[in-house]
C-alpha cells in the first residue's frame, strides 16, 4: 500500500495500527494542502481477499507547517487517534497535540475533539506516542519536565467520552525519572494495563501500572533488561498482549555486534510483579540491523522489526521477523519476512502491527515516499489465542490477564467496563461489538487477537 497522493520524504508508513479490517498508516511529513510537513494519517480496509481499499485521507483540522500529524496512530472500536508531536497548541512551539476521530460506517473519518496536555510547555512533544484501549487514551510526551527534571519525559491519560469529547483523568511521571529519561517515548495498552518505555534511562526502562476503577493509576513495577547496557534503548518500543509484555532494545549488542538489537519477553504476574522470561534475537542478527526498534503481539505470535537489516545484501533494505510463544516461555523462531521488492534503504520493519492473522509492516523510503506492507500469518496460526491460553491471552479465559474475557480484575473488557472499553458497551467509543465493519471479532480472528470478540 502506498498514499494515492504520496510524495518523496512524506515518510508514509512509520507508524501503523490495525482495528478489526482497518488499517491506520500515518505519514508525518505529508503536506495537506501545500502546508509542509502539517502530517496526514491514511485509513485502508483490509478486505477477505488480502488486498487492501483505500478508504480516505485523515489532517488535523487545524494543521500548520511542521505539525508531524502521523508520528504516531492507535484504534480501538471505531475511534482513531493520531498524534501531531510538533504541534504548537496555544502558540506553544512543539507542545504537542494528538486528535481524535470516529470511523464511520461509510469509510470516512469524523473529526471529534483535539487532546492537549494540561500543563503542556514548549518542547514536550506530547502526542510522540498513543494508545488506546476501550475509551481510555494514553499519550506519551518524551520531552516534558516533571518536577523540573529536563526531558525526563511523562504520560496522559484521557477518558474518551460518548459526545467524542476527552476528560482528562492524570499525568504519569515515572516515580524515579531523571533528567533526558524520555519517559513516554512509547505507550502501550491491554485490558486495565499501561505500559510506558523510557529508552534514554541509562540502559533504558519500562513502567506498568495499573487503571483503576475511579480513573487513578497505581504504579505496578519496573522492567529493565536482566542484561542492560547503556545505550541499548530498552524501552523504545513496547507492546502487550494479554499478560505478555515485549520490549525492544534496538541498539542492544546481542554477541557483541553492536547495535545489532533484541527484544524481551515479561510475564505480568498476578501480584503486579513482571517476571522475565526470554531475550529474542535475530537468528541471521549482524551489526546495526537494530531489530527491535519496533515490536508488536498478538495473541501468542510476536513479530520485531529491524529496519536497518540487509536482506540479500541489499543495505538498509529492513526485515521483520516472526517468533511463536511457546508454553515454557521461549520464543520460537518462525521465518523472516522482507519486501518482495526492497530495495536499499527503504527501512521496511521500522513500524509492525498485528491484528489477528494478519501483520503490516512499514517501510518509508520506498520510492523515495513510504509504504505499507501486509502479511498472512494464517499458516502459522495456533489454536484460538494464546500462550497456555483458552481463547486469548496467557493462562487467560479469553482476553487479558487474570480476567474473564478482557483485562486485568475485569469483567470482559477493560477498565471499569462491561465488555469492551472504560464505561462502554462492548467495544470502544461509539461501536457495537468489535469492529468498523466487523461482527464481534476482528479480521480473520478467532478470538483471541487485537481488535477481536
């Protein structure tokens, strides 16, 4: 998939994100409208047949040059958020903003309310990062300043309101940030669970908590890598699936190649604790291939790309690779996946989302404007969900960590909720069950994947 209006260096591709069959691909350096750089973020429905419908372009209504709108995107349901981490909100320069907006059943998009943080100042890039799960949206802000620490980074959390408006409910600084930590540089969600990486904190971190029913956070823990070095940027990319966690270390030295790159696989225990459970690296891992500077789960697959692999000795074409979680807690490495026609420098794998069988990989050079890449993983497909799971998660019913069908001390889906979302119906702000164009599952999904029943 490429933007039907793409042109060179708008970097389409760098984040990705799956609901259901639609596909978000954001391209932070579009210019909408001749305005350089304002940002503009695609929607794609993944049809049965493997291809892929462009549905419609998505800017910020009030867009201005060197917004970035696209460096980040995340669905639940049928609502989309996108960030814009250079926004400059209230004449603030690069204070950030990221907005929200509904899908609607004939494939548009409609704009419903622009987040800001509270105490926003110049520099914090809010927006750098989202997440959502039911109607509670995360954002990162890497560059803010808590308690006057410089850069040490903090997260947002908002309750996305039926009207499509955005209360906001708390700020999280982590409990012993340090300056230049970038705190926030990444946000993932999962059930009532919130993970927020810090990659610049020494050898790098990352930081669970926990969503309570009265819309406060209690700090869980911290994870670092049993193995960290300084300078690995543990904490650059998270992602969580059930009760699973992954991290990324791209600039890791796995066997002493440097930045060559690895990931970490966490159990989250039912006492709030992250149990350690494998390191994943490439089998074919060379010298600045930076695997894992982006990771995505879904139900017990795990893909991590490596943007600045060589496959076929083509340089910086970029890979991802596939891994299977097994019972005991190891990773089982599957296959490699590359563009059928990557050429150097495309830096495929920089962006990898999972929904379902289904795996989209960003690339955003090729052809000098970014594209986007989808995946079977049907061949590779195991049971309903999960590791050691019934439908969905790890030693889960069907959803999430010790919960009946969706989060952590849920009912069936997620924080404070009935089966799909904070205060929501089943599945996220304004939807039914699932998913835009979906019954109750997802995507090809059985019912254990993102964005499924």
């Amino acid at each position: 998939m490429t933007a039907p209006d793409g042109a060179s260096e708008d970097q389409f591709g760098r984040p990705v994100s799956q609901s259901g069959d639609i596909l978000a691909v954001g391209a932070k350096y579009s210019d909408p409208g001749g305005v350089a750089d304002a940002g503009a973020a695609y929607l794609y429905k993944v049809e049965q047949n493997g291809t892929a419908t462009y549905l419609t372009k998505v800017t910020a209504p009030d867009g201005a040059q060197a917004d970035q709108f696209g460096i980040s995107v995340s669905q639940s349901g049928d609502s989309l958020a996108v960030g814009a981490y250079k926004s400059d909100p209230g004449d603030v320069t690069n204070a950030g903003a990221a907005y929200l907006y509904k899908l609607e059943q004939n494939g548009t998009a409609t704009y419903l309310t622009k987040v800001t943080a509270p105490d926003g100042a110049a520099s914090d890039q809010f927006g750098i990062s989202v997440s959502q799960s039911g109607d509670i949206l995360a954002v990162g802000a890497q560059y803010s300043d808590p308690e006057g620490e410089p850069d040490a980074g903090a997260a947002y959390l908002y309750k996305v309101e039926q009207n499509g408006t955005a209360t906001y409910l708390t700020k999280l600084p982590a409990p012993d940030g340090s300056a230049s930590d970038y705190f926030g540089s990444s946000v993932s969600q999962s059930g009532d669970f919130l993970v927020v990486g810090a990659y610049s904190a020494n050898a790098g971190a990352a930081y669970l908590y926990k969503l309570e029913q009265n819309g406060t956070v209690t700090y869980l823990t911290k994870v670092t890598a049993p193995d960290g070095a300084a300078n690995d940027y543990f904490g650059y990319s998270v992602s969580q699936s059930g009760d699973f966690l992954a991290v990324g270390a791209y600039k890791s030295d796995p066997g002493g190649e440097p930045d060559a790159g690895a990931a970490y696989l966490y159990k989250l225990e039912q006492n709030g604790t992250a149990t350690y459970l494998t390191k994943v690296t490439a089998p074919d891992g060379v010298a600045n291939d930076n695997f894992g500077v982006s990771v995505s789960q879904s139900g017990d697959f795990l893909a991590v790309g490596a943007y600045r692999s060589d496959p076929g000795g083509v340089t910086a074409a970029g890979a991802a690779y596939l891994y299977k979680l097994e019972h005991n807690g190891t990773a089982t490495y599957l296959t490699k996946v590359t563009a059928p026609e990557g050429a150097a420098n495309d830096n495929f794998g920089i962006s990898v989302f999972q929904s379902g069988d289904v795996l989209a990989v960003g690339a955003v050079h090729v052809s000098g404007a970014g594209a986007a890449y989808l995946y079977d993983l049907s061949d590779y497909a195991s049971g309903d969900g999960g590791y050691n799971s019934g439908d969905g998660g790890y030693s889960t019913g069907d959803g999430g960590y010790s919960s009946g069908d969706g989060g952590y001390g849920s009912g069936d889906g997620g924080y404070g909720s009935g089966d799909g979302g904070y205060n929501s119906g089943d599945g996220g702000y304004g939807s039914g069950d699932g998913d835009y164009g979906s019954g109750d599952e997802g995507y090809h999904t059985g019912d254990g994947g993102y964005g499924s029943g």
